[in-house]
C-alpha cells in the first residue's frame, strides 16, 4: 500500500499533495494518508468521495499523542477520476 | 491586492496561520459544550439578548439599546492592511447582523509575533480606514506578542431596541436573502498556493487568474454589512452574517435559535470558486465552505420583501433571494441553483 504523511500540511495542501499520490495509482490501488490537521480530514473525505474514489479512516492510534492526528485510507475504484 | 500594499517585504502573514480567517472559529458542537459546561447556556434576563446570537444587546433607555460583540481572527490575506480592512469589517459585521449600525465603536484586538510586529501600522491603519467609512472609530484596543497573527476587534455599536433583529425570530414563510455571494475560503486557498509547486495545478483548475478570483473576494470581505443592515431592520424579521460555519451552518443556527426549518435553493459563488473548491475539498457546492466577512442572511416576509428589494437596490447592496424559511426543523439545501457572480 502507497503511503503519504501530510502531517504539518495546511489546507489547501493536503489536498493537492494527496491528489498527486492518487494521480499514480491504478483501480484496486490503495493510499494510506496520515495528517494532523483537523479541516484537512474532512476536506481530503469530501473531495476524494466526489471524485469517486472509497474512503475509510480512523482517528490515529498507535504511536500518536495528537488528538487530531488521523488515517485515512482512499481506494481507487473504477469510477475514480480526479477531473 | 490592494494599492495601500504598505508593510515591510518578508515572511507572508498567511505563513503564520494553521487556520485562516473565520476557519479558525470553534465549531458550533464544541462551543456549545463550552457553553454548557461554563453554565453560560441559560437564559439573560438582564439582557434583550446575548450568547448565542451575533452579539450581546441591553437595553439603556426605552429609546435606545446598547450592542455589544467582538471577533477577531488569524490572517486570511497576506497584505497588512489589507488583513485590518477584513478583520475590522469582519467584527462590526456582527453589529450590523443585529440591526445596530450608530455610535459605531472599536477596541482594537491584534497579537502578533515577534518577527511580524512592523507590521501592526499597516493593520491598525486598514482597520482604522475601514471603521472611518461606516461611521465608526478606533476607541482603543490591546496589543500583545503573540506566536501567530490575530485581529480583529470588540465592536460597540447602538440602535432603537424596536430596531434589533436575532436569528431566533425567524418565521415560517419568510423568504431568505443573502447580501455577499459565498466563496471567499477557495479564492484565498488558491492564493496561499498559486505560486508554488501545485500552481499549475490550481491555475488549470479553473477558467479565471486566481488573482482575479482573490480581488474580487477581497472587495466582498472588506464590503460593509452596513448598508444591508440599515435596510433589514426595517423589513426583516431576523438577521445573522455568514462565516466561519459556511452558508449552511449559519442556516442551521438561525434555524435551530428559531425553532423554524431553513430551505437553501440558491448558492451565489464569486466566479471561479466552484472548481477551486471541488479540487481543494471545501464543499462549497454544499453550503459547508467557510465564509469570511460573508454577507448577511436575513429573513424577510412574503410581503416584504417588493420593498426589501428595492431598497437594497437603491443602496447599490448586492442580494440574491437563496431560500426560505419553513415549520420543519434544520437546514437543508434543495437541488440549489449555483449562481456565478462577477462585481
């Protein structure tokens, strides 16, 4: 599984940064996304769920001491496209 | 941005900020839990109202009604005074959602960090230029150092008590009306990253130049709520300006301390914001965006609103009738028409 850390990142660029990872992957492809920054979670959920891709998360457990912090995991299904 | 770019070259203001403009409020589950747990959610007797409307009002005189608010908030722009004009905008706007547009006053609230403080002339000065044009002054204010940049401001201001509209007064039936278009958080994203590694990303996206889209997003956020306000009191029966909750958000609280349900069948955009949002995640489409110094969202009745219109047309200010207000309960966009507006 593709990993990215946007941990540090402000918005808008989680977004962008997760949408070029997404750009190299095919259907059936996973990107595990890790972050801290409250508004990105739910702006990195709404974009990548509108261009169809699944997504599942959970705040961050292990090894994490932010509340904020999370995980996020994006599949790309056959319907994904980032246009 | 402006012509006024008079602050000292170096590090930008938005660099400071993990969260920018009316983004960095508290969302509304967290502050009323804050409430709550503080026993600052029962009613104010003393008060013709207070938490949880725009801003606080008491009564002085059977004439005359004293309104009470402040607001201030990271930067969302990266010129100073440019940064003061919103900021002081943004805190009398809370005012003005009231109806109280008179003896307009403001304590100034500005941190700062170290590095930054040559800074604070130009913002002081922005703020200082944007109260002169609605009648207000600077009457003071707090400075301190701070690790990131905030401003903004405790706006006093006064009006005839009969004059005062809330949120919670809100009436099934009342057409809703909007005074700015919505879009201000993607045209200032698209600032913050226009020139770096994703800027051809973020300039393809849309078919406007992103500076465009920021100017014109600047002129909303530093257009007064005044000469909307002056016309609601006299039409509306309630009033609440747009922020940090987006569109939607504000419609579910003018709903919620109403008791009514808010049907939104029409989102206003400054042209170009609908693609950055979409690439950016902000959820403009849906209302959710956050707004800065947004418009206000006023409530008026079905036989209002002919004068309310035309009214607001005489005074040049900008509206979109974007909804209605029901006996159901929330808010809740309807298959909304997405307007795209240019000044």
């Amino acid at each position: 599984m593709e990993r990215v850390d946007v941990t540090g990142e402000v918005c808008p660029r989680p977004a962008l940064i997760v949408r070029r990872h997404l750009s190299e992957l095919e259907p059936g492809e996973e990107l595990l996304v890790r972050g801290d920054y409250p508004p990105a979670e739910e702006n990195l959920r709404r974009t990548c769920t509108k261009h169809g891709f699944e997504v599942t998360g959970k705040q961050a457990g292990n090894g994490s001491t932010d509340a904020s912090a999370f995980e996020l995991k994006i599949t790309v299904t056959d319907d994904a496209g980032l246009r | 941005m402006s012509d006024h770019r008079s602050g000292p070259a170096g590090p930008r203001l938005t660099e400071y900020a993990e969260l920018h403009g009316c983004s960095c409020k508290v969302g509304q589950g967290n502050l009323d839990e804050l409430l709550s747990r503080a026993g600052l959610d029962g009613d104010q007797n003393d008060l013709l109202f207070g938490v949880g409307e725009d801003a606080g009002a008491r009564q002085l005189r059977q004439d005359l009604a004293l309104v009470q608010t402040v607001d201030f908030f990271t930067p969302i722009v990266d010129d100073p005074y440019d940064f003061g004009r919103v900021a002081a905008c943004n805190a009398a706007s809370d005012a003005f959602a009231t109806g109280a547009t008179d003896d307009l006053s403001c304590l100034v609230v500005l941190g700062l960090p170290r590095e930054l403080r040559d800074h604070a002339p130009a913002i002081l000065r922005g703020m200082a230029d944007l109260l002169d044009g609605v009648g207000g002054v600077v009457a003071g204010g707090h400075t301190t150092l701070n690790p990131w940049p905030f401003a903004g401001g405790a706006v006093t201001a006064t009006a005839h008590p009969e004059h005062l509209l809330t949120a919670r007064t809100a009436r099934p039936g009342d057409r809703l009306y909007l005074t700015k278009p919505l879009g201000t958080q993607p045209a200032m994203g698209a600032l913050r990253v226009g020139d770096g590694e994703f800027g051809e990303t973020v300039r393809e996206a849309t078919d406007r130049p992103i500076e465009d889209i920021g100017e014109e997003a600047l002129a909303w956020m530093t257009t007064p709520n005044r000469d909307a306000a002056v016309v609601a009191r006299e039409h509306a029966t309630a009033a609440t300006d747009v922020t940090g909750f987006g569109l939607l958000g504000e419609a579910t609280v003018l709903a919620g301390n109403a008791g009514v349900g808010v049907e939104i069948d029409r989102l206003p955009i400054v042209d170009g914001t609908l693609a950055l949002s979409r690439l950016f995640g902000y959820g403009l489409a849906d209302g959710e965006s956050a707004e800065t110094s947004g418009g206000l969202l006023v409530a008026v009745p079905g036989d209002g609103t002919a004068d309310f219109e035309g009214e607001l047309s005489g005074a040049g200010v900008f509206y979109r009738a974007v909804g209605r207000v029901t006996d159901g309960s929330g808010a809740a966009l309807v298959e909304p028409k997405i307007e795209r507006v240019r000044k």
